[in-house]
C-alpha cells in the first residue's frame, strides 16, 4: 500500500501519516520526488484500513499495489516521470543523450571527449573515475583525480556529470562532484549501495544487471526508492546470452516492457550492448524508434589508446552519423532532443 501525498502537502501531514503507520504496528517510507511525495507502508494492510488515511490533512490518495515494486510501479504513478539534472530533463517528451569517455584519463582527453559528446547532440557528460573491471589488473580508474576532472570539465563545457559509484563508502565523495550517480551492471544487486544512493539526495542512473531480469531490475530501483529517492533513470545496457558475435545482447523489448511497468524513464547503452564501434549507431537508432527516453554513448578522442573499452568508443565520423540521427529521429518518434531547461546547479 502506498499513501500519495498532495501537491500541496506540508512536512507535518507527513509527519502525521508517518506517526499513525507507525502508531498501528507499521513502516513507513518516505520517497520524494520532483513533483509528489509518496510513502510506503509495510505492515498489516487491514490494520491501515482503520487509520482512514484517505481523509487526513495532505493526502492525496492511497493505493493498494499488486506488484511487488510498489514506488516505482505505475499502478500508483499512471503518468510517466521526468526526471531532471542539472537542469536536463529525461522523460517521456524528449531523447535525452549521454556521452563521454568510458572511463577519465587525463583532462585534455575527458575535455575532448566532452566536446564530441556536445557535437553528438549529447546535454550530459559521462566518465567513469572509478571503474570495477573483470581483471584485478586492468585500469581501475583515477579515483578522486578523476572526479576532479569530470567537476573541471563540467565547469567548462556546462555538461552535468553522470559517474559511477561502486561502494557505500565512496557515495558522499562522488556526490561531491556529480550531478548523477550511477550504478553499474555488477552492482545492480548490490543492495546496501542502493539504498546508500537512495539516501544520498543526487538522482540515480540504474543499470541492468547482465543477469537480471525486469522484474529484478525493477526490485532494484525499488531499494533506492524506499530510502527516499523516485529520481530514478533505468538503463537497459544489454544481458549475457549464448551469443558470442556482440558483448552483450541488446534486449530492446525490455524498454517499452519496463516503462509499462514503472513510471521511471528508460534509456538504453547501444556501446556497452554491442560492444563494437559500427553497432553503437544502429542501436541507437534501434533505441529510439522504439520508444526509449535517451541514451548513454562511449567517445574518445583516441580510441586505439583508450585505457578501457575502445573497440566501442565513437570517433568523429561517428559522431557526425550520431548527431544526424539525433537531429530527425526524435521528431520522427513525437519528441524533442533533450537540452538543459535551467541554470547547471553545481556540487
């Protein structure tokens, strides 16, 4: 069950709600969102029924939800959600493109990497400063130094900066520098980091699994949401499969499949999906035409040198195709391409 609260609503009806769940035997969950604030109750549902909770101070709904993914379902969320950083928006209206380099190496690379990004059509920054790999020996990112340089490169381009964060210990660092926090593929089920990135206050970009299945997916964004964050992005990145001629298989279904499910936006990873430089434009198209909310590129000025994932990263001619595309294919599709809407709120 979950209370919606209205538009309207002070802290204290919040407050209120909270003491009469807890009062009867129950937990409440607080999630807040741009535009609503909705709270999870976890108890006895008849024992709720008595509070008569649809007619306290503030409360805008209560609904009974079915699936197990309460907060991100769209049985209580019917409408789907734009999700805003550093004044870009992402959702249902726009294509919102993401790109950068795969991972930070020194600040003339993330630079160039930024201004591709922006010729690509892109109105966010990617880059990974740290970076969980398959080998214990391969590059493990620049830490720290890397945030630094996504933070300088960010002051200089005005590209909001979405990196990875790999452990609960580093959360309040990365916030530190970035507009967005992402959460890999190897960490989606690490359940202690979502909810320290559900705590944390910065939107979230989620991952799927190679693994994992929707519903899991979905069971993921959930554990960030009950810690008090809707701002949530899902990204389909490609699933581990028999098929050895791409990285990963891009399961395109799982797009409109999720944004039936949740009210979160969906985009998609054509580079780390394919896994080879000529796919990352066709399944970007792929991407688009069926329905995505915008997606996350590899660049590199220097591919061949690139410390991580340069079979994948674009290079100018690619570039020059990527921005074609974003330039029709979201008119074609009933949207806009993605541009900051607000002032880049930085830190």
């Amino acid at each position: 069950m979950v209370v919606v609260m209205a538009p309207e609503a002070t802290q204290a009806d919040v407050d209120t709600i909270v003491d009469l769940v807890q009062t009867a035997g129950g937990e409440a969950f607080v999630s807040r969102g741009v535009a609503r604030t909705i709270i999870g109750l976890v108890g006895d549902v008849d024992q709720f029924g008595t509070l008569n909770l649809r007619s306290r101070a503030g409360v805008g709904d209560v609904v009974r939800i079915s699936v197990p993914y309460k907060l991100v379902s769209r049985e209580h969320h019917p409408s789907r959600s734009v999700i805003t950083v550093g004044g870009v928006p992402i959702g249902p209206d726009t294509v919102t493109v993401i790109a950068g380099p795969c991972t930070v190496e020194t600040p003339e690379q993330t630079l160039a990497s930024a201004l591709m990004a922006k010729a690509a059509g892109a109105s966010m920054l990617r880059g990974g400063a740290f970076k969980p790999r398959t080998s214990p020996y391969a590059f493990q990112g620049l830490g720290e130094a890397g945030l630094r340089i996504l933070a300088e490169v960010r002051a200089e381009t005005g590209l909001p900066v979405v990196t990875e964060v790999i452990d609960p210990a580093s959360v309040d660092l990365v916030c530190s520098y970035a507009d967005m926090l992402q959460v890999g593929t190897r960490s989606m089920q690490n359940f202690t980091l979502l909810q320290a990135v559900g705590s944390a206050g910065k939107p979230v970009l989620l991952k799927r699994g190679m693994n994992a299945t929707i519903e899991e997916w979905l069971m993921a964004a959930e554990y960030i949401a009950q810690r008090g964050n809707l701002d949530i992005v899902l990204c389909e990145r490609g699933i581990r499969t028999f098929e050895t001629a791409t990285r990963n298989t891009l399961d395109i279904s799982a797009v409109p499949v999720a944004q039936r499910l949740s009210h979160l936006p969906v985009i998609v990873d054509p580079s780390h999906s394919g896994g080879r430089r000529d796919l990352v434009v066709p399944l970007s198209r792929a991407a688009i035409a069926v329905g995505a909310d915008g997606i996350i590129v590899d660049v590199h000025p220097e591919p061949a040198a690139a410390l991580c994932d340069g079979d994948q990263a674009l290079v100018d001619a690619d570039i020059r195709e990527l921005a074609a595309v974003m330039a029709t294919m979201p008119q074609l599709m009933g949207r806009t391409l993605s541009r900051a809407t607000d002032p880049l709120t930085v830190g």
